[in-house]
C-alpha cells in the first residue's frame, strides 16, 4: 500500500495533483491548511480514500482536528499540530499524543518544514508544505506498507526527487 501524506496546501493544488497522477497512491493524508484542497482530490479521484485533520487556516466543524486512521492494518495518528505545540523546532506533543492513541506512526503539519524523527519510540514525520515552504523546497511524504507492517517513510520534493527515507519495522 502506498500512501501520499500533504500539508499546508493553502489552495495550490498542482503539486499534489501532479503527485498522486505520477505516484498513483492507494490512500492520501492531508494534514490541514486547507482540508477544501483534500476535497478537490476526492472530486478528481472519487476512488481515492482521502483522510484530512483541520489546521489552523480550517473552519470545517465536519474535520476533526486529529484521527488514528488505519491503513492497511497500521495505526497511522495525523494532526495538523497547532494544538499540539508543535515549533520550528520540535513536534510538541504529538508523540505523546500518537502513544496514547496506539500510534507508533504519526505524523503533523503546521510549520511548513519537513521533519522525520524517532521520538520516545513513536516515528514522527512532518511531510513540509506542497505550496509555501519555509525550508526551501515544496515537498511530501509517501509511506509504504506491505503486510501490515509499515515499511518505509521517504520525504520527496514536489517533483518526486528523493530527499530522504527511512526503513521502517
């Protein structure tokens, strides 16, 4: 299973259109800021299972502000992180917060910046923003799962360049 995780859309939608045409994803995360571009995706791929979080910039009281949502058999906790203090410089309490759901995956957006870290045994990714980053490139996320086990995690700029990745499991 292949899923593509955006945040901080912020109403451009040609990076993600053009990531889920060249990666064909099985499931998309998106992390908030602004949860009507997850709406988009639905209406272009209507067989795409879209999960989204409210973010700052989100007013939908029909988005939830966090989910655990399970693919593939892997619990996956997604927030947008504004309340969970997340900084420049760190992910809050969102480890904290993916824990006490069953999550040893979780992933936020928020800060524009891209981050990929273990922390207190929880795999933490921030996938930056598609539209405006504030680390010097557009980018996402794309996590693999086979067999129930969550296998790798890579951060892509918004051409698909590979700028990191991580095994997982």
């Amino acid at each position: 299973m292949k899923v593509l995780v955006f945040s901080d859309s912020h109403s451009y939608n040609a990076g993600m259109f053009w990531a889920v045409e060249r990666e064909a994803p099985d499931a998309v995360l998106h992390l908030g800021d602004h949860t009507d571009d997850a709406r988009e995706l639905e209406r272009a791929w209507p067989q795409l299972p879209v999960y989204r979080v409210r973010g700052n910039n989100d007013y939908q009281p029909d988005t939830p502000l966090y989910a655990c949502v399970r693919l593939g058999g892997v619990p996956v906790y997604i927030t947008h992180g504004h309340r969970d203090r997340v900084s420049m410089l760190g992910c809050g309490i969102v480890p904290q917060r993916a824990r006490e759901e069953g999550c040893g995956l979780a992933f936020f957006g928020h800060t524009h910046r891209m981050m990929l870290e273990r922390v207190g045994g929880v795999l933490v990714c921030n996938p930056g923003s598609i539209s405006l980053p504030r680390d010097g490139r557009a980018g996402f996320a794309r996590l693999t799962i086979e067999d129930g086990q969550a296998r790798l995690l890579a951060l892509l700029s918004e051409d698909g360049a590979l700028l990191r990745q991580e095994r997982i499991g």
